[in-house]
C-alpha cells in the first residue's frame, strides 16, 4: 500500500501542471495577455463619454478647535476623460436635517484632491455641533457635468 501510495505521489508531483485556465489550451495560445493590466494607461480615456460625470471617492468635514477654530474640507474625486478634465472648483454643502446652511467653495490641488480651510464663523457650525451636521460634496468636470452628492456627516 505504502509503494502505490508513493508511486501515485510521485507521478502526481511530476508531471505537467494543469490548472482550471491552463486546462485544454495550446502551449501556443495567448490567453494570457488579458490577465496583466495594461500599465501604459494615462488616464484619459478617449472612448469615455463626455457626459460621463466625475466620481467622488472619498469626503470629509473635520472641525479643528485647536488655536483658531475652524473646518477642514477634503474630497477626492476622478472622471472617466481623466482628472485633468476636473473643475478646479467643487462645493461643499452645510446641512442641519434637511436644510441648507450654506455652500462653500473648495479647490482643487495635487492629486486630484479637493480642499479647504475654513473658519467655524464663516461656516457657522461650531466644532462641537459638528456630528448634528450633514456636508454634502458636488464635483463638476470641465463639459459641466456634476457628481452625484457624497454626504459625510461633521467629525
């Protein structure tokens, strides 16, 4: 028993590996091409529609009370014709339940990232109001298409 067991270890070990995608295929085939990115991608995908709008991935509303109070905004956001086709402006929303507070303006900078410093006076949310408090983040592209809302509530 112990001589078929190892004989069976041993012609399992050494022969051809066959695996669920390698199974049936040619030596020659080239189906693996598909399986590495292309890493030559420069972002700006000319088949993308142009009516596409730009996609935030990531907001944040963070009030400060270190020194002079005041509220930091970021976001980072992408678009399918490449970020160099981002407004170089965004809005911030200021929201308490479903009213509107206030719209401030954010800019763009490196990495497509969005930002600003503003003072807690001219938001008018004080730091320690800001989890009662909605910001909803709007992106636009350069053909005038707007992201949809991302909402992050107050830290």
């Amino acid at each position: 028993m112990r001589a078929l067991l190892s004989f069976l270890v041993l012609c399992i070990g050494c022969g051809d590996p066959i695996t669920a995608k390698g199974a049936g295929e040619d030596a020659d085939s080239d189906s693996d091409s598909d399986a590495f990115p292309d890493w030559s991608d420069t972002g700006d995908d000319s088949s993308a529609d142009e009516n596409d709008p730009p996609e935030i991935g990531f907001a944040q509303a963070l009030c400060d009370d270190d020194g002079t109070p005041h509220w930091e905004f970021s976001a980072m956001a992408n678009d399918e014709q490449g970020v160099h086709t981002l407004s170089s402006e965004a809005t911030v929303e200021v929201l308490k339940r479903d009213e509107s507070l206030g719209i401030h303006t954010i800019t763009i900078g490196e990495s497509s990232r969005y930002g600003a410093t503003i003072a807690v006076s001219e938001v008018g949310v004080s730091c320690s109001a800001a989890t009662e408090h909605d910001f909803a983040f709007v992106v636009t592209d350069q053909d005038g298409n707007q992201s949809e809302a991302w909402i992050v509530t107050g830290e």
